[in-house]
C-alpha cells in the first residue's frame, strides 16, 4: 500500500512501542483509541488497559501476558497506514478499516479538499470517467490493496465468509458488490448476497435521520451464518448506518463477529 496521507486526527495508530514487564508485554501506543479492539480482537488474550492519562505520549495501552507473537509489527505497522474506523453508533461492527480519507484538506487548516489518491481511484470506479483500460486497472488495484489488508490484518484473516453492502438501485451494478465479487475471488472467500427488499434506496447523505435509523432494520441475510466471523465490504463509509445495517443483518443470521473494510472513509455527512 502507498504511504498514508500526513494528517493529525489521529485515525491511525501513529505511534507505539513494546515494552516487557516480569512476565508481560506491554504495547503503548499514541492514535486512535479504537486500535487497542483491533489487537484484542487480533489477540483474545491480550487485554486492553484504561487510558493512561498522565502520559500523553502514550495514553492507550494493552497488555499480554505472553510473548508478542510472530507477525505482530507488520500488523502493527497495518494499523498505522489504514484508516481506523469509530464503530461506538450506530454500532453493529466489532471493528472496521478503511484503505483511506476520500479527500483531506489541501492544507493544515483548510476547508478546501482534495480527493486522495484512494479516493480518485474509487471515482474512476464508480463514476467510469476514464477508459476502460484505467477504469480496469483502478479496481483492479483497489481489490489488490483491500485483499492485502485483510491478508495482513490477524483479525480481519479469520473471515469466514464476505458480504459485499447491496447497491442503491438494483437495476445497476454496485460498486460494493463488484468490489466484493473481485475480492471475495481473490481471497477465496464464499461471498454471501445481502438482501435489500426496498426497489431503490437514497444514498445515506440524502437521508433524513429517521430514514438513515430505518437502514439498521432494512437489509437481510438469508444463509445460516451462526457462529462465523464475516467481512462487510463497502466502497465508502460516510454515516455508518449502512454498514451497522449489513451487520445487524448478519448477527440476526448468526454471525458470532462482524467486521467492516471499505476504500474509503468520507467524514463528511
């Protein structure tokens, strides 16, 4: 994956180190404070500590009363190039990434944005302005990065099956679904349709809220998923409730884990 675009919001796990202590391991790290569900989910052993608020170079904590394992830094350094999606509301997932910010400011202080280069890429996609050649070459390169997120991620890598979000109109193919076709193919993963009953649905930023609220109640899963863990694929996250929706679906047909990966990430609603 290309390096992450500088920012300071601290959606990533910008820093951390490894410290031992008697038998224990203790990792510090400065970033995003859902990280620490990450490596938990990663490693059920470990054990995520209360904020250490005095220590403002390394307020979050988890520990490990065992030897860090094999592969543990590469998944490290994973979580400081992904975006690491907020999954507190609507809620649904256990833990969710995304390749990228759609767009940033173009610079420190900015309200003027730029799409990031995971972000042009999605447009490519979605929208087709390009020829066929690069609009080929553009999924095919964003199925490449979200397979090697999931390849690298120790949680994400214990899938069991995939479910790509349903589109906004059935009558044209979703870039979610073609997204999580390619993928599911790549990574040899049975993909499980999802069902969205309703004829069309509004893109989530042109909901009202009542009609976002229906989207956690408005999707289904027909096959038995009890006790799996599964991956929703998505191109955008923008609100979350189509995402909690998805997953929602998936408990209902018993998913024991449910976890969120999309291209992008777009904080604006």
């Amino acid at each position: 994956m290309p390096a992450p675009t500088p920012h300071r919001r601290f959606d990533r796990l910008e820093e951390w180190k490894l410290e031992p202590s008697g038998s224990s391991w203790f990792l510090r790290f400065r970033g995003a404070r859902g990280i620490a569900d990450h490596v938990v989910g990663a490693l059920p052993r470990a054990r995520a500590l209360a904020d250490a608020t005095a220590d403002h170079r390394w307020p979050h904590r988890v520990r490990m009363d065992f030897a860090p394992p094999d592969g543990l830094e590469d998944f490290l350094r994973l979580l400081g190039e992904v975006v690491v999606i907020p999954v507190g509301s609507p809620g649904g997932v256990d833990g969710a990434v995304a390749l990228d910010d759609h767009a940033r400011p173009v610079r420190e202080g900015s309200s003027e944005l730029a799409r990031t280069e995971h972000g042009g890429l999605l447009h490519l996609v979605k929208h087709g302005v390009g020829t066929r050649a690069e609009i080929d070459r553009a999924g095919r390169r964003l199925c490449a990065e979200l397979a090697e997120v999931v390849l690298r991620h120790e949680w994400f890598v214990r899938s069991t099956r995939l479910l790509p979000v349903p589109g906004h109109d059935p009558g044209r193919p979703a870039t979610s679904v073609l997204l999580g076709l390619a993928l599911g193919q790549e990574l040899g993963l049975e993909v499980t349709p999802v069902a969205d009953d309703r004829r069309v649905r509004k893109p989530a930023r042109q909901m009202t809220p009542r009609e976002r609220e229906d989207l956690l109640t408005a999707f289904r899963v027909d096959e038995d998923l009890s006790g799996r863990t599964v991956l929703v694929v998505d191109d955008t996250h923008r609100t979350g409730y189509t995402l909690a929706g998805v997953a929602n679906a998936a408990r209902r047909a018993g998913a024991d884990t449910v976890l969120g990966l999309t291209v992008t990430r777009n904080s604006r609603r």
